[in-house]
C-alpha cells in the first residue's frame, strides 16, 4: 500500500519506496508545455480507455487529465492575449483574412472583380 499522501494528492514532493524505506523528493516546479501537456493527456486518455485500471488508479488519472486540460487553456489563453496586444500594436483593430492568394497577385483587389 502506498503511503504517500502526495502521490494522490497534488503537492510539491513526491514518495517512492525503496527497500522498504520511503524517500521523499521535491517535484520540478516547472511546467509542462502544451504539446507535452496534449500528450500526456492523450496517454492519460489511453490508459483509462482500456480498463485496466483501479478505480482510484482512473480517478487519479482523470485528475491529472483535468489539470493538465487547465493548464492548457492557461496557455492558449495567454497567447491569444499576446496576439491581441500585437495587433493593437500594429494599429489594426481585427485580423486580416489570409488568402492563400495572396502573393500570387498583390496587386489584385477583391473588388476588381
């Protein structure tokens, strides 16, 4: 049975037992990234879908896929706030359509039609 109460619970260190001892380490305060926070959501995902796991194995997991979908959104909100301050900065109240021709005829206006 494992005894560490921050294995199921989200605190900052973390137990592992070794020859019958528990040793507690620090966790990185460092964050995922978005990509190895989809990935690992998609594992996460992966393994709960194959039912091979505890109860308290899927609930843990899902709570971690929880977090780990925050998080993301945290990201995806910060940079959609960057875009918006660029944009403001450039002068331009909305962004422009990209058209895929566009460098094939600068010249050319939607309206010359």
């Amino acid at each position: 049975m494992n005894t560490c109460i921050s294995n199921k619970y989200a605190l900052p260190f973390s137990c592992k037992k070794e020859n019958g001892v528990i040793r507690v380490t620090k966790r990185s305060n460092k964050l995922p990234s978005l990509e190895e926070s989809l990935t690992e959501v998609s594992q996460l995902i992966d393994k709960m879908e194959h039912g091979e796991l505890t109860l308290e194995q899927s609930l843990t997991h899902f709570e971690r896929g929880i977090a780990l979908v925050k998080h993301c959104q945290k990201i995806l909100t910060e940079a959609e706030q960057k875009v918006k301050i660029l944009i403001q900065n450039n002068h331009q109240e909305e962004l422009s359509v990209y058209e895929e021709n566009q460098n094939e005829s600068p010249e050319r206006n939607e309206h010359d039609d």
